[in-house]
C-alpha cells in the first residue's frame, strides 16, 4: 500500500516551497525511492581509529595507575611554622617587620625596652668583680696560711728547742748553785769554828795584858822608889806592849773571824738565791717548753689550711652564682631583641607598639621558606601497601597542569579521630563503623624555585604503592 508523506514543516523549508509529492491515480502519495548509501569518509574512519586507541591507551594507562597508586584530594600544603614569642615581660618599643614580610635567620623582628635589664645587667656585673675580688682574696689567704704555718711550724720548733735549752741551764745553774750553796754552808761552819778559836784566844790575851798592865804598875812605882832599875821597867814595858799587841790581835782574829763568817754566810744566801732562781728558772722554762709545744702543735694543725681552702671554694663558688646571675641578667637583656629563628616569612602580627608583652605570648607567625610538606589523609584502607620512601605525584589546585613530584616521609602512628577532643568510644552500643583516615607526610622533591607553595592551599596526591 502507498502511504502519504508529510508535508515538511515550515521550520524545515528554510522559506524554500517544497517540491510538489508524487501521486497516483487515486490521488495517493507515492512513496519515493530511498536514495542510495554513501559511504563514510576515509578521514573519519581514521579519526574515529585515533580516537578509540587513544581511549583504549588512556584508559590502560588510566587502569595501570590507579591500580598502582593511592589516591586522594584530602591534602594541603603543610610547614612547621615557627611562633616566635616573648621570654619575658616587658614593653614593645619596636617592631622592625610587618605581614607577608620575607624575612631571614637572625634578622632583628623585635626590640624591647631595655632599660631595666640593662641595669641589672650592672649590677651583677659588678657583683661577679666583687665576688671575684673576695675569692683572690681568699685563695691569697690560703697560701699566705700555708707560708705562715710553716714559718710558725719552724718558729714553734726553734721555741721549743730553745726552752729545752733553757730548762737544761737552768738544771746546771741549780745543781751548781745547791752546790755552792753547800760549800757556802761549810765555809760558814769553818768560818764560826775559826771565829770560836779566835774568840778563845781573846781571854788568855786580855789576861796577859791585865798582868802586862799591873807588872808596869807595879814596876814604875818601884822606879819611883828607887826599888827596880829603869831597865826592869823597861822590859816590863817592852812585856806589856807585847801583851797588848797579842790581846789586839786575838781581839782583830775575831773580827776577821766574823768577817769571814759574815762573808760565807753572804756566799751561801746568793748561793741559795741563786739555785732557787735556777729552780724558778727551770719551771719557767717548763711553762716556756709547755707554751712553745702548744704553739708547735697550733701551727702544724693539719686542719688550718684546709679551713682557708675551704672559704676559698666556698668564695669561688660564689663566683660561679654571682656569674651564674650575671649570665642571667646577660640573657634577659638579649632577650629584649628578638630575632628570627628561620627564613621565611611573617604570616601573622599579633601585637603592636607600645603593647606589654608575657612570657609565652605568640608576637609573630613565620612561616618557613623551606621544608615545606604535603599532609595528605588516607584512608585506612589505603595504607596497606604504602610505605615510608614510595614516590608521590603531587598536583596543587593553585597551579593547574604543574605536577610536582614528592616522597613518602612518614606515615601516621594514629587516625586524626584518636587526637580529638572526644575520641571515639568502640565499646559503647551505639558504634558505627566509619572508615578512618590516617595523615601521610609527604616531602616535595625539588620543588620549583618560580613556583612557591602557600601553606594550607588544598592539593591531590597520589602514591606509587606498587
């Protein structure tokens, strides 16, 4: 059966009238010939080849990596970013850099006032001099003690052998003057026995001079009378001056007796003073002996010297804490300049001038130049075969069509979960297992000098596992 075509739609015509349809007898459309098949162009059947070999390599080489690598969008640009802070509290009077600033090691970021520090600084300066001074003075003290130990050790010696000296003088002038004084004692006994002979003779003297007297008497009153001769009288005369020069003499004996009595007697008391003075002087050198030992003794006291030494250490050691303090106080003015500890640059400025600042509070936020890391979360099913050393393509989302090439640092002892303010309780009822993630630590490998990483900009790695 012939079957009517269409008229074609307005749209269709492109304002060009159709060609009238073809009908038969009866008015029925006659349904044209189907126009003949052309062939695809050669050009398009080599494209279409192209195309399906170049999906045929992508989706190899697509299935070849991922079944050799770990994926994952969960990373960011990570660095241990440095808080620089204050040891010590005191007013900020400069600030030397500002944010976003580059910076260097060592470079001057902020200068306290130092006023008061630098005055303690002073004074334990001076302290340390002063304690200083004490301990040379204390170290002189131990020598100068040593030296007059052993100047009084030998002073003590030389006393000590002086007073033995003295005592054994003494015991020689004692037994010599007991002796003198002995033989003073019998030289008065001898001198009482001549006084007691002389004293004798003086009554036989006296009475032949009584007779001597009475025979002149006699013989010159019978001169008188004529009775004796001038010449009798003479020889009684001459009888009488002989009696009187005896009874003289006996009477000079006697004294001369006690003369001599008085003499022995003054010999034996300076004899006996004397050996009661060698006696004195014997127990005078004993106390002397006595004195001289114990100054002996004091002077080799073996303790002395090691009492000063021990002041002396006692002063050094306050040396070392005066120097300790002087440390200190040299620190805490350092600490009025704070410098940078890296290179990198000042992420965050959290004070100002004229603020005063704790110990501990954060001033400044660097963030390093370098050393900085990729921290990509895993899942935990992602880490079977991942191991520390594996390589890792890296592609930043801040620079699209740039693959940066990193290596596995180090992989995480624990899930994120575990480090939470309320971790995870298994043993309750109400547990739902959820897959974990795990931080890997990626370090960049040469990374591009014309292409710095900002910290926290997100990025995709992927590491080669097999």
């Amino acid at each position: 059966m012939e079957t009517r075509t269409e008229p074609p739609r307005a749209s269709e015509s492109h304002g060009t009238p159709p060609p009238p349809p073809l009908v038969n007898d009866r008015g029925d459309a006659i349904k044209p010939p189907p126009p003949a098949r052309r062939k695809p162009p050669v050009i398009l059947i080599i494209a279409a080849a192209i195309v399906v070999i170049a999906l045929l390599i992508w989706g190899i080489r697509f299935l070849a990596y991922a079944t050799t690598h770990e994926t994952t969008d969960d990373a960011r640009v990570d660095a241990d970013t440095v808080t620089i802070t204050s040891k010590i509290s005191e007013r900020i009077s400069q600030i030397l850099t500002d944010t976003n600033e580059k910076v260097h090691k060592g470079q001057v970021l902020i200068v306290l006032d130092s006023r008061d520090e630098r005055t303690k600084f002073a004074q334990a300066q001076a302290a340390v001099a002063a304690q200083q001074a004490q301990a040379r003075a204390a170290q002189q003290n131990v020598s100068l003690t040593a030296e007059q130990q052993k100047a009084q050790k030998t002073q003590g010696t030389g006393g000590v052998k002086a007073a033995q000296a003295q005592i054994t003088n003494a015991q020689a002038m004692y037994q010599s003057q007991r002796q003198t004084a002995d033989a003073g004692r019998s030289a008065v006994a001898g001198a009482q026995a001549q006084v007691r002979v002389a004293q004798a003779q003086v009554p036989s003297a006296k009475a032949a001079l009584a007779r001597a007297n009475a025979d002149y008497e006699r013989y010159s009153s019978l001169v008188r009378t004529g009775d004796a001769s001038q010449q009798q009288l003479d020889g009684v005369r001459a009888t009488q001056a002989q009696a009187l020069a005896q009874y003289r003499a006996a009477l000079d004996q006697v004294t001369a007796a006690q003369t001599n009595v008085e003499q022995a007697q003054a010999r034996e008391t300076a004899a006996v003073a004397a050996a009661t003075a060698a006696e004195a002087g014997i127990g005078a050198g004993e106390g002397q002996l006595e004195t001289a030992q114990g100054h002996l003794t004091e002077s080799a006291a073996p303790s002395r010297v090691p009492a000063i030494a021990a002041q002396a250490n006692a002063a050094r050691a306050q040396v070392a804490s005066a120097n300790a303090q002087a440390q200190t106080a040299r620190d805490q003015l350092n600490y009025t300049t704070i410098r940078s500890p890296i290179d990198g640059f000042v992420g965050a400025k959290n004070v100002g001038v004229g603020a005063t600042v704790a110990p501990g509070q954060a001033l400044l936020e660097i963030v390093p130049q370098k050393n900085i890391y990729i921290t990509a979360n895993f899942k935990e099913t992602q880490l079977t075969n991942m191991k520390v050393g594996q390589e890792v393509d890296i592609n930043i989302d801040a620079y699209k069509g740039t693959k940066f090439q990193g290596r596995v640092e180090s992989i995480g002892p624990a899930s994120q979960n575990t480090f939470s303010l309320i971790p995870p309780q298994n043993a309750t009822g109400n547990f739902v297992k959820v897959t974990q993630r795990l931080p890997v630590r990626i370090s960049i490998v040469n990374p591009p000098p014309d292409k710095p990483l900002p910290v926290g900009a997100s990025a995709e790695a992927s590491v080669k596992v097999k």
